[in-house]
C-alpha cells in the first residue's frame, strides 16, 4: 500500500522567501507528525496533529513556522521568511492511533530537503 | 524532560563482526522504544520496537531488549552485512502527544 509522502523532494529558495511542504499521511493514520533533521540538532519534533484537534505546536522553533491539517489528511508545513538556519530535511511521520495505544508505530516520509541559500 | 543517549559513532565493522550499539534513555514512566534505520539517501525506516519491559524486538537478524532496570535499549546483531551500512537511531515514544524522541544517530559502516 502506499506510504507517507512528501512534496518537494527538494526546495532551494532564498532567505527571506516563503516556503510550502506537503505531506499525505497514509490513508486512515489519525496522528500527523513533522519533524526535522538537521546536522546540529540531529532529529526534533516540530508539530502534532490528532485528527481534526487543534496541534500541538509545542516544538515550532519560532513563530515563522506554521502548519495546517485539512480534513483530517494532508497537512502543509510553511516556513515564513526563510533563514539560512532554516536549511533541513523536513520530515513526516504519521500512525493509525497516538494516544492510548502503546504499541502505535509513526510512518515516515521520504523527506524534503530544504536548503536556504 | 525524556531524552536518549546512544553511543556516538561512526562505528566500522567487517563483514561478518558483531555489532553493539548502546542507548540508554531517561523518561517518566514506562515509554515504547524503537530503533529506526535510514539507508544511504533514504527515509527512516523502522527496524524493531519494544512496548514494555523484558520486551525483545527483532527484525532481519537485528535484536534489542527493553531493559528497565538499566533504562538501556541496546541494538545487537550477530554478524553484520555490507548491507547494515546504515545509521541508526534510537527512539522512545515519550512527550505529551506521543511524539518520538530521537538519540543522535550512530553511522555504521561494514567492510567486506
């Protein structure tokens, strides 16, 4: 069956531009998750969608950043005014149940590899 | 807060050696543990979990067992593959949305 994918698979863009990541959860997963990969900081939580809950958006490491869930599915990352620390692989997980089940596993993406120049 | 420590690599091994990657993990209460394995130019994969104690998690000769007296998750194969040339990440399910916290890494590399 089909997995989680992601769009672009790459994105170069300037600083100070505005950046739009997909991601298409595999169909059914409840629980959407962004994270990002980065040499420095190695893998961190960015975002959490739980169905048509209002995020968790306790990992944003600043206000530029901002994502959205609609209907439940496909989600879209944007990053405002773009830095050059910005530069990652953005990455997207999602799983059929977050809370309550202790064996959930998270799906991930292929990735986007955003590079700010 | 939850976090996890495994060791720092890169590890090279030849072909055949066995392998030992430590992670040990700090968190409230009992999380899920995982080890995930990205592939030169690949996605995370997940390798093997462990949802409890005593638990032993295991796929393609790879094994880990949920250690809680020693909050240690260790990743063992027996003999190691050109193929395992991968890095690998430990994780445990923690945060209050279940989100997955990630050790550093660790790079294998196998020789033949």
């Amino acid at each position: 069956g089909a997995g989680v994918s992601q769009s672009p698979s790459n994105k170069v863009t300037e600083k100070g531009k505005d950046v739009e990541l997909r991601c298409d959860p595999i169909s059914g997963h409840t629980a959407l998750y962004w994270y990002r990969q980065s040499l420095g900081q190695g893998l961190e939580f960015l975002i959490y969608f739980q169905g048509n809950s209002a995020p968790d958006k306790s990992g944003l490491p600043s206000d530029r950043f901002s994502a959205e869930r609609t209907g439940g599915s496909v989600s879209t990352l944007t990053i405002q005014r773009t830095q050059q620390e910005d530069s990652a692989v953005y990455l997207c997980a999602s799983s059929f149940l977050a809370l309550g089940g202790r064996s959930d596993t998270q799906y991930f993406g292929p990735g986007t590899r955003l590079t700010v120049l | 807060g939850d976090s996890v420590t495994q060791m720092e690599g890169p590890v090279t091994l030849s072909e055949e050696a066995f392998l030992t990657i430590n992670c040990t993990y700090t968190a409230t209460g009992y999380p899920s543990l995982f080890w995930y394995v990205q592939y030169p130019g690949e996605g995370l994969q997940l390798l093997l979990k462990a949802t409890k104690a005593d638990d032993k998690g295991s796929n393609k000769g790879f094994e880990a067992t949920y250690r809680k007296e020693t909050t240690s998750f260790h990743l063992e194969k027996g003999s190691v593959q050109v193929s395992d040339s991968a890095v690998y990440f430990c994780a445990l399910r923690g945060g209050s949305q279940g989100n997955l916290i990630f050790g550093k890494g660790t790079k294998l590399s196998v020789k033949p």
